[in-house]
C-alpha cells in the first residue's frame, strides 16, 4: 500500500509512548463524536433496579438514553419493565434564575410518583454551567422522601466517555454499607451496565455466571447490571470482587480494594482458552476453590477439543488483521489479538485511534503487563472528517494493508470486504454468542471456519454499495 | 359514556416529567439536516452529536451526501469560551464540497455567551460555502420549538425575497414533525396529488431540498402545512414577509376517509382543481373499499371497541377521526405530546363535531399515560412502543404502533395520507391483532 496512507506503524506501546508523550494528539477529528460523560454515567446508574434517574437538565439529554437504553435496549431487548427516565426540564427561565427548587420540588414528585429504591440526580451541561448545587439538594431532599438520594456531576463537557462511569462507580460506592458478615465463595461481579451499549450484550455475562456456578461460586450483584439497591448495600460482604469487562471494572475494583480492603481479581476478557483459565482461576485461586476451577477448566476444555484443534490448525501460522471498530470495540479488538496468538496467528491491529488509547489507558497498560503487545498499524483515513459509518477511505486503506500480508485472516466484522476470509465477530449476531468462555471458544470457531469454509463466496455488492458508495473498486 | 370538557385535562406544570420530545437542539438539527448538499456543525459538547445523529436518522439523510461535525467542546471552553474553537472547527471544513454549513449551537455554549452569528459573519468571507448560525439550545423549548428556530432562521437567512410569484405553486412545511416513522412517504403523497392538481412545489422545508430550492420559497403563491405540531410560524412569516396564504389551514391533515376528502377537497378549491380533487377521493374510496373487500381488514371486528390515541397532534388528532368513524373504535382517551393553541382548538372541534368526550391530556409525559391509561382501560392503544411496555399490567390487549421510529421496522416508507395510508394503518392493526392472537403455548409436542 501507499507509504502515505500510513500515519503509524509499530506495536502498542509504542503507539501509548506517542500518545502519553504527545506525538500523537489524543483527539477526534470534528466528526466523530463518542459518549459524553453524562451519557457513560447514566448508562451505569440505570443498572440499578428501580432507580430513578433524574436528569436536571432540558430535555434533549435524557431522552437519548430514554429511547436508546430505556425503552429499546432493556425494555424491548431485555425484558426489563419500562421505568422513568426523569428529568426537570429546563427552560431559559430556569438557565436565568437557577433550577434548584425546581430540583428540589422535582425529587419529592419522583418519589410520590415511581416510589423507587433511589433517586440519583443527574447534572447536565445547563445545570451544570449555571451552578447549581445538586449535591446539596441531594441531602435535603433525602431527608423528606423514604429513599437515598444522590448526586453526580455528570455534565456533557465535564469529562471523557471514561469519566462517567468512573465517577458513577464512585457514587455507586456510597449506598455499599459496612460489611454485618462474610459471605463464603461469593463475588461482585464489577464493571457492568444496563442497558448496554451495543458493545454490550448479556450472553457473554450468562457465560461468566455459568462458569462460576459450576466451580460453586455465587454471585451477589453484577454492578451495575441489573442489580439491586440491597445487593449494592450488601456488596462489601464478598469475598473477592471480579470484573467481567476490565475497562469498566478496573477502576471500581481498584476503590473497593483500597477503601474496603476488599480484593480484586485483574484479568482480562475471557476470549480464547488461556485467557478463560486465566480469568476464572483469577476468581477461584483466592477463594480457595482452585481444584474445583481446574475440574471445570479440564472438563469444559474436553467439551471443546475439537473446536480448539481447529483454531490451531486454521489460524497457525497466519496473519490475523484485526481492526477496531464498532463491533468489536477497541478492548474487546485486544483480547482478540492475544486470542489470536494463543493460536498460533500473528496479530495486527489496525485503525485504533489515539483517542481511544487515551481514554482507555488503564486498560491499555493492563493489557500490555499481560505480555499482549499486538503489531498497530494506524492509517490516514482515520484521521480524516467523516462519521465512522463513512469510512469508505479506510476500507480501501485496509484492503491494501490486507494485500501486503502472505496468508491473511481478518478479524472484525462484515462491514468490511477486505480479499480474504473475513471473521465476522460483530455482535449483533445472537446466533454466535457468547464470545467469552468456552462457549465462546465453539462460537469463534464456528465463525472462523465460516469465514475460511466460504472465503470465495461472493460478497454482497448490495451491502458494499450500501456502506461505501456504488462503484467502489 | 361521561360527556362533557370536565374530562380534557392539562397536566399542572410538573417539575419531574418523563417526556415524549427532545430539546429544541434536536428539532433545529432535524430540520437543518433536510438541506441537501449541506453539512451540520454541532458547536456543543460530544453528547449533543448523538441528538444529531438521530435526527439524522429521522430525516433518513444519506452518510455519503450529508456530514456531521461536532466542535466536542471541554471544560476550557466552557471557562474560557468556544468562539475560537469554532472558528478552527469551521476553517477545518472549508474544502467539503457543500452548499451551506448549519451551526448550531447547544445549551452550554449560548449559557457561556459564545456568539456564533459573529463568528459565522466574519468567517462567511473565507469560505465557498453560506455558513448560516441557528441559536437553538436545548433549554429553549421542545423539538418542535427547535424546528420553528431554524426554519426562522433559514426563511431569514436564505430566502430571496425579490421574484415574481408562480402562479399556482406552493411552499410546503416541515412535514418531519410528525411522528408517522415513515413520513417521507405523507410528503411523497402530498406531491403526487398537488402534481395532479397541477400545482407546483417551489420549496420544501425541510427534507432534501437543494440550497436554491429555499432562497426561491418566496415565489410561491400559497404553503401548506403538514404537520399541527411545529412550522405554524413559518407559514406566518411567509404570509406577512412575503404575502404567500396558507391552504388547509385549520383542518385536520389527511388520514382516514373523512379527513383525506376535506383535505382533498380545500385544496382543489383553492387551486381551481375541484374536479382533479373529486375524482381523485371517488377513485381513492372506490380502491380502499375494494381492497378491504379482498382482504377483510381485522379492524372491523373493534366495534366500539374503547380505544386510546397516544400521539403527537400530527397523526393523533387525525386519528381521533378515523378510528371513530373508520374503525368504528370509541377512543376513550387523546394523549397529545404537545399542548399549544392551536392544538387545544382543532382538536375540540374535532370532538364536538364527533360528538366525542374522551379524555384528553394535552402535553402528556409517560407518567402522564400511564396514569391515563390505568384510568380509562381501553383495550387497544393507538401509539409507540413506550405505549406497548407503559401499558403493561393494565389490561389493553392490543398496542398498535403507528408512531415514533423507536426502532425500524419498515423498510420501504408508507404513507399513512390519503387512500393507500389508510390500508397502511389497518395492515398495522391487522399485524397487532394477529400477534395478540398467536398461541402462547403448545398442547403437546410434536413427534419429528
């Protein structure tokens, strides 16, 4: 391919060295545009059962999240009932004059209405720039309704998509009371939210909760996905905490094991046969439950023999082209790169935008302490003005780099027509999920040998055209 | 059935709502993205992009036609302010190929004082493109307040105001607020029939109308309006700026028999097309009667059936219409999102003349329907999936979803307008009544 297209090529730390160092400028270019931190905020409180989220601010904000993650998400996807998606709808009066009795009068209603187990106030960019004190009248409100309420300054221009959750992580820390006993062979599971992103999706959790189950470990809230007030009380009662998706859970573990003492189990995604092992025996070890982890461990990778003589015999030796884009993300695009390796497969990750690796630094670390230090190749393209969606510039830049490579795989999803198998890990494909465990282990050998199977199946030129335009080469 | 005004409420003004429409950004963004060859620029923080992203969807705008920008705007410049910021974030888009650059600027830089006018005036020289500024943020009203900012500032902005007049033409108006998910195809309907009719459409505000379109709007003779929620103001402003009438004004907009014929027929008197618009409801009737003689809509087992419409006033108040006299249902309750004027007077005279007393909320949230709904307990819902979950455990057997594009599930877009729409709504209720229908459970097992 053209030299120019090329704007990085090196490996992963080298790629975080030119972002920490300021070589490569951590920012999107105008058109692209992740969460705000009210929105990765939001998206964690609303993983508590019968919260109610009241958003101060005008309407736009949370009405997003009402639609996409309320209504849509859990209700019509996940069978979760349909609960408020509050807010106090600011006017220009209010920017003028300050919302804060409207806030005040505003929680009293959301209790008196949805009678829900807490209230979590939202601060957006209105309320947010006008100043007013939602943490105070979080406590007096509290006082008059028959619920906690709290508090989080979540306003759009306040933080990174990283800082939401991080912050409503913190809060979330709040309601876990002083621990009353110890509860044996149980763990949180950290690092959740529900509704999810699209990046998100419950099979791979059904998976982790299964593994545990078989070892005999309980578990006593997923935080925060789908968990309860009373389980997040409870939450310091555990033994160990774990998180299912290190980026999200890292930074919860990391303040329960300071500020409880409580321990935490650092592992990655569960993708592959070592990473599995290497995620439940992370759990089972400190709980004492090691010799059972291994008999499930011996007898679950016995079930999936063949699948796994498959990925090695299919992937040795090959090139494996892994780009970063809506599905999987960019974490999830890293766990796949040390898959890829476990099976023999020399991996290279495209197109992972200094932004990301910015926001995403502890897990970036985390993952290069683990040996994971996968080749990067970034291309102009990714640079370019231009939503995601119209990333015509970089599917020719990745069919080029794909030409350069003997003996190539791609993994990503089927968005992309680069001329060789294409691994089709999107998922928004439930009839290969979950990606984690060993499941998960079946289901990514099903796609790959799919993907080989019918390599010189005709792709969709009606799909192609779609996404890139008609007459592309 | 109780009758009389005593059961049409308006909610007091509640200081914890769960409301139906988004912010005024987002209807500002709707609309300036009906502007082919345009781009958007969000001066806001990164959030705000996804409430132009799903107004992009609405206005079902092609990726590869219409771009989106967003200057992410940080804590700097909110302390320090944007201007610079934006000025950088416009220079960067200089060379796309565009027409006209929309910026639009959210709640926390109007807050700040940011002036986008001024910046876009003193960029306007530099560049190829016209840069129009829409102050729009969220906290000055609802999406419909925000379709009714930008088309001011379009009419204000773009419109010629010298050219003589075509004789029997019109400016049509936004047509997107309406929360019928495929309304492009009520726009499409409209232009067949005023095509009929011999009438010619200068501009439309907006839904792929070329940057040309729109600075000739004022050569129209006559507007028409499509939707009762927003674009009222922009008729006004054609009618006193540029001395165009509005038509079909005050009626309900075309859905169901009764609607589409009073529509049909207003039109065709004021375009001297009386005729074109008999024979096109005679012919209109003859084909939907013959069609429901084929294919037995399963509406017609609703006699009387209590209903309720859980709408915007766009498609719910031509609805009340319609499900009364087509359906033969007995709407029990009206949920408008919206609750202006002009709503409040359209819809009551649609009452009286029904000699209907549902009950009737106007600016509903979904606590509001809830609540509604649990009072009233009608058994089929006229709305959108907030309906289909908010009604749960209150005994409606059918929730016939007809608004709001929560998710997409039509491909090809059908008008709920004139004859074909109706057919469109009952094969609506048809695929809701076969579902309800749909055994739950298996007697025993099959042996292969």
């Amino acid at each position: 391919m053209q030299s120019d297209s090329i704007v990085f090529r090196g490996n992963l730390r080298q790629l975080l060295g030119n972002v920490e160092s300021g070589e490569m400028i951590p920012k999107l270019q105008a058109s692209h545009a992740p969460m705000c931190k009210f929105f990765t905020a939001y998206y964690v409180i609303n993983g508590i059962r019968h919260v109610v989220p009241l958003v101060h601010g005008p309407t736009g904000c949370p009405l997003y999240m009402s639609d996409f993650v309320r209504t849509r998400e859990c209700c019509e996807i996940r069978g979760v009932p349909l609960e408020p998606t509050a807010c106090t709808s600011l006017d220009e009066s209010n920017v003028i004059y300050g919302g804060e009795g409207k806030l005040l009068e505003a929680v009293k209603e959301a209790y008196a209405k949805y009678r829900p187990d807490l209230i979590v106030i939202l601060s957006c960019c209105c309320s947010g720039i006008i100043g007013d004190d939602v943490e105070n009248i979080a406590r007096e409100a509290e006082r008059t309704v028959g619920c906690r309420v709290l508090a989080l300054r979540s306003e759009g221009f306040g933080g990174d998509f990283r800082s939401g959750y991080e912050d409503a992580f913190r809060l979330i820390m709040d309601l876990m009371e002083p621990p009353k006993t110890t509860m044996k062979g149980t763990v949180n599971i950290l690092g959740a939210r529900w509704g999810p992103t699209p990046t998100e999706f419950d099979w791979d959790l059904d998976e982790v909760e299964r593994l545990l189950s078989e070892v005999g470990i309980r578990i006593n809230a997923v935080i925060a996905g789908g968990c309860t007030v009373e389980q997040i009380k409870h939450a310091r009662e555990v033994e160990l905490n774990a998180s299912w998706c290190y980026d999200w859970g890292q930074k919860l573990g990391d303040r329960m094991q300071e500020r409880f003492g409580i321990p935490y189990s650092r592992t990655g995604q569960p993708y592959g046969l070592e990473a599995t092992r290497e995620w439940l025996l992370g759990i089972a070890g400190p709980l004492g439950l090691e010799k059972r982890a291994l008999e499930v461990i011996e007898r679950e990778t016995r079930a999936v023999e063949a699948d796994l003589a498959y990925l090695k015999g299919a992937l040795e030796g090959k090139t494996a082209v892994i780009e970063i884009s809506e599905f999987p993300g960019p974490i999830r695009a890293l766990s796949l790169a040390r898959m890829a390796e476990e099976f023999g497969a020399r991996p290279v990750v495209v197109n992972v935008h200094p932004y990301t690796i910015k926001e995403r630094m502890p897990s970036i670390q985390y993952i290069l302490e683990t040996g994971v230090n996968p080749e990067v190749i970034l291309t102009r393209g990714l640079f370019h003005l231009g939503s995601f969606r119209s990333s015509k510039e970089t599917e020719e830049e990745l069919e080029a780099i794909v030409q350069g490579y003997d003996d190539v795989v791609f993994f990503g999803n089927s968005g992309r027509f680069p001329p060789c198998p294409v691994v089709n890990l999107t998922l928004m494909n439930p009839g290969f999920q979950p990606q984690y465990g060993f499941r998960g282990i079946r289901n990514i050998a099903a796609l790959v040998r799919q993907a080989l199977e019918n390599k010189d199946l005709p792709r969709s030129r009606l799909f192609r055209g779609m996404l890139y335009g008609t007459r592309t080469k | 059935m109780e009758h009389g005004r005593s059961r049409r409420k308006t909610p007091e003004p509640e200081k914890c709502r769960d409301p139906y429409l988004r912010c005024a950004f987002h209807g500002a963004a709707q609309t300036a993205l009906g502007v082919a060859g345009s781009a958007l620029l969000a001066h806001s923080p990164q959030g705000c992009e996804y409430l132009v992203n799903n107004a992009f969807a609405w206005q079902a705008c092609d990726y590869m036609e219409v771009i989106t920008l967003c200057t992410k705007l940080c804590v700097d410049e909110i302390v320090h302010g944007g201007e610079e910021l934006l000025e950088r974030t416009i220079l960067e888009a200089k060379d796309l190929p565009i027409s006209a650059l929309f910026v639009l600027s959210a709640c926390g830089p109007e807050i700040v004082g940011d002036d986008i006018v001024a910046v876009c005036e003193t960029l306007q020289p530099e560049l190829k493109f016209r840069l129009i500024p829409i102050e729009c943020a969220g906290f000055r009203g609802s999406q419909y307040d925000g379709i009714d900012i930008a088309l001011d500032a379009m009419l204000k902005h773009l419109v010629n105001r010298s050219g003589e007049k075509i004789p029997n033409s019109v400016c049509l108006i936004a047509p997107h607020a309406n929360a019928n998910p495929t309304w492009i195809a009520d726009l499409d309907w409209v232009k067949g029939v005023l095509a009929q009719m011999g009438i010619r459409v200068v501009a439309t505000l907006t839904h792929r109308t070329p940057l040309a379109e729109l600075e000739h709007a004022a050569s129209a003779e006559a507007s028409l309006l499509l939707s009762h929620d927003a674009g009222q103001k922009a008729a006004d402003h054609l009618s006193a700026a540029h001395g165009i009438e509005q038509v079909c004004g005050g009626i309900p907009l075309p859905i169901g028999m009764t609607n589409t014929e009073r529509w049909l027929t207003a039109l065709g008197e004021r375009f001297d097309a009386q005729k074109t618009a008999e024979s096109m409801v005679v012919e209109g009737e003859r084909m939907a009667m013959a069609t429901c003689r084929r294919k037995w809509p399963m509406a017609r087992f609703f006699y009387r059936t209590p209903a309720a419409i859980v709408a915007d006033a766009t498609v719910g108040i031509p609805l009340v219409r319609f499900v009364t006299e087509d359906m033969e249902m007995t709407p029990d309750l009206v949920a408008l999102y919206t609750s202006q004027r002009s709503v409040r007077d359209l819809l009551e005279r649609e009452l009286d003349d029904l000699d209907l007393a549902p009950t009737v909320v106007y600016g509903t949230d979904v606590y509001r329907t809830r609540q509604a709904l649990a009072e009233t307990k009608p058994k089929v819902v006229f709305g959108s999936t907030i309906e289909r979950h908010a009604s749960e455990g209150l005994g409606v057997s059918h929730v016939v979803e007809v608004v709001k594009m929560m998710r997409q599930f039509r491909m090809i877009d059908r008008e709920y307008f004139g004859y074909t729409g109706i057919l469109d709504l009952f094969e609506c209720v048809q695929n809701e009544w076969t579902m309800a229908w749909r055994s739950r459970e298996k007697r025993y097992e099959a042996r292969w």
